[in-house]
C-alpha cells in the first residue's frame, strides 16, 4: 500500500489548515471521500438524477439499476446470503433503532432481559432503554476488563436464557477494542438470545462477513466507511426480518391500500418508506468497490501499524493517559488519551491550531467514560490515508500542547 497513491484520491487532504498542511485524525467520526464516490455522487446528479422503482423512463430505470445495483455491492462486501437482508437506512442508529422499534417491541416482554456492554456508543443504548420501558423488560451490561476488553466468562455469566437480545459493538468507537462477535453470537444462541452487531466501527476497517458470525442483524453506517452521509445499512437475517412490521409506513414500501388496510412489498423494501437514499446508495456502492481494490486486509494491516506506531511514541510524552488496551494487536486503529490536568477540548483546540484534528469529549460514549472514570477524552482516529509522519506531528502538536499549559498554569 503506497500511502502517497492512497492520499491522492482524497482531494479534501490536500489542503492546509491554520497555515499548517491538515494532519486528519478524526475519521472514527466520519471519512473523508475519494474521488471516486465524489464522482458517483456528480455523475448520479448531472446525468441521471430520478426517482427509482416507478417509470419505465430512461434515467429511472439507471437510477433504480444503480440503487439496486449498490444493494448487490452491500450483499457481497458483509457476504450476506440473500439480496432481501440488505435495508437502507440513515446510517448505524437508524439500523439499530429499527431493531429495537419493530424486532424488540413486539417480542419482548416483562421478565425478558437484554444484554449490552458497558463500552456502547449511545445509540446502542438508548433504544435498548426505551425498549426496557416500553416492554418491561430490564437492560443487563457485560462488565468490562482493567484493559478495557471483554471476557467471554463475563458474557457467559451476563447472558441467561431470559436474554432475548445481545447488542455487541464489533470495534469500540474509544477504545478500539475488537469484540469476539462470533464467540458472543454463540453464546447467546446457546441461550436463545439473537445477536445483534453495531458495525460502524468494524466495516470500515476489517472484513465482515455475516454468514461466518452468524450475527442476527448487523448495522453500518456509509459515512464512516468513505462512502456519503445519509446512507447506512440494516442485515438481517431474512427469516426474522419477514416476521417484522415495518417502522415508517407511506410511499414506496407499500403493496396495495386500502381505504382501512394496506399490504406491504416483500423484503427489503417493505422497510424502506418514502423515496430513498439514492444518491447515498450509490456513493456507498463506489465506496465499497473503492474500499475492496485497495482491500481491507491492507487497510487493516496498514491501521496496525500505525496504532502500534501512535501507542510506542504517545507513551514517551510525559504524563500521558492512554485509555484502552495497550497492546495494539488488540486494538483497530483508535487511541484515546488524556495529557496531564490539560482539558482535552483545550488539547484539540491546540491542536488544530497546529493543523491536527482529533476530537475531544465524551464520544457518544458516557457509561463509558463512568467507566474510565474521565468527563471526556481527546481520541486520534486513524485510517488508510494516514501515515507515520501525521502521527509524528501529533505527538509534536501534544508535547507543545503540554509545555503551553504548564507555563500558564
Ligand atoms: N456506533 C458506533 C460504534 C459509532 O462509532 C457511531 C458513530 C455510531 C454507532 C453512530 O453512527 P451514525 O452514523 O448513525 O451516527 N461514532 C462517532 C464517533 O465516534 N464520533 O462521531 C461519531
């Protein structure tokens, strides 16, 4: 992987910021596009922007083969079984969401048990909570190690056969663990549980394959993996997904109305109400054939090496905290840090004084930040278009950062 080839497909890194050329550390938060979704989107737009699943004109029917056509690229890349388990959505929180308002609601009930984990991104929490309420069912978290993993002891005491779901990120947003998702799919089958896997984090970065873990449903979000915003997918397995309601009724997902009733279309689009994301489907659709030239076992490798690389020189700057496992064969490409007393907001506004953007807070994250026992953390993000150099001028922009605050204070 030559990374000067890589960085010349993203035209947005060339550019600098504050009189600095950018250093982007903040793709766990969102991508940045090659030129080939850029163009996807321009293309969509200037030559055949219509509405799909209607006409039998011309540009409709490219719209629906490019819309359907992404669906087919989707399938392959999670290597789904079937076409009908691929649903657009938003991104991950709508996917998960609708699990939670269809799957969860009508086949929960008091006495039940769901189970997640204290490392979950808010939008594997909350529609769980409001299931707990609406169902009287109660949320169970699995605990996690000092280093900031999960045992599989734990998921075994966690998970009973009153579990009805186990909602597992695959890569933790902070800490850039990798869950064991197919141990833990097995363990709530055992128990009767289906397996649900927030895979924003995971798709952009590793293979996946579905069918291997045997995850019940599966979430991802476009944005994070270099394709548009506004574009995410829901897998499911087809079996579950036929029993389902769908969660927005209206255009497009319909069979046949009635004056009192209606039917609704076959899988997937049952689910998908309303005109869809076209343009984000086929952004995503270049993504992914973007993502599978340059493969992700390279871009995995790749992010390796750099989290290795960002966690040796991070640990020689005095007073650093790095939150997580520190061994980085455990990790994706993700370090979360506090230095010394120095606010990380302050830390990132120093930073991007320097050109460097990282993200500081809580990162949709606070059980887990209870957890670690920090109001909010500053986290450096990395992926394919990052390099050794980047991170050097990360830890410089940090030791600046440092000797700047302790003169003022
Ligand atoms: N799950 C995980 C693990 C995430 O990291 C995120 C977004 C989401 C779900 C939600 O994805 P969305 O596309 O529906 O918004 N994570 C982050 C982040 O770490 N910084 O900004 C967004």
């Amino acid at each position: 992987m030559n990374i000067q080839d890589i960085r010349s497909y993203f035209p947005i890194l060339h550019q600098e910021v504050n009189g600095n050329p950018l250093v982007y550390l903040d793709s766990a938060a969102t991508s940045q596009k090659p030129v080939k979704v850029i163009e996807a989107l321009d293309e969509y737009y200037r030559e055949y922007n219509s509405n799909v699943h209607r006409g039998v004109h011309t540009l409709g029917t490219r719209a629906t083969d490019g819309y359907e056509g992404a669906r087919e690229k989707v399938r392959k890349f999670i290597n789904a079984k079937h076409i009908q388990e691929i649903i657009f959505t938003r991104g991950t929180t709508t996917s998960l969401n609708t699990v939670a308002a269809s799957y969860a609601r009508a086949n929960l009930k008091e006495g039940d048990e769901i189970v997640i984990t204290y490392m979950e991104h808010h939008s594997n929490i909350i529609p769980w909570q409001q299931v707990a309420k609406s169902t009287g069912a109660t949320l169970k978290y699995i605990p996690l190690q000092e280093d900031g993993t999960i045992s599989l002891e734990d998921v075994r005491n966690t998970v009973s056969t009153n579990t009805k779901i186990v909602s597992v990120m695959q890569v933790s947003n902070v800490l850039g663990v990798i869950n064991p998702i197919k141990e833990i799919t097995k363990i709530a089958h055992e128990n009767g549980a289906i397996m649900v896997v927030d895979g924003a984090q995971s798709t952009p970065h590793m293979n996946v394959d579905v069918q291997d873990l045997d995850c019940d449903f599966f979430a991802l979000s476009g944005h994070k993996m270099c394709g548009p915003t506004g574009i995410g997918v829901l897998y499911g397995k087809k079996e579950l997904l036929e029993n389902m309601e769908p969660v927005e009724f209206g255009g497009e997902m319909i069979d046949f109305v009635d004056l009192y009733d209606s039917t609704w279309k076959e899988l997937p689009w049952k689910f998908e109400g309303g005109t869809p994301i076209i343009a984000g489907a086929i952004g995503l659709g270049a993504a992914i054939d973007f993502l599978e030239e340059i493969g992700l076992d390279n871009i995995q490798a790749h992010e390796h090496k750099l989290a290795a690389y960002a966690l040796n020189k991070m640990n020689e700057v005095e007073g650093m905290t790095i939150y997580g496992p520190k061994d980085a064969s455990k990790k994706a490409g993700v370090v979360t840090f506090n230095i010394a007393d120095v606010h990380p907001h302050d830390v990132a506004t120093v930073l991007d004084a320097e050109g460097i953007a990282v993200r500081a807070g809580h990162h949709c994250a606070q059980p887990l930040m209870k957890w670690l026992k920090a109001s909010a953390t500053a986290r450096a993000s990395f992926y394919l278009y990052n390099s050794e150099d980047e991170i050097d001028k990360l830890v410089e922009g940090l030791v600046k950062t440092k000797e700047y605050f302790s003169d003022v204070f």
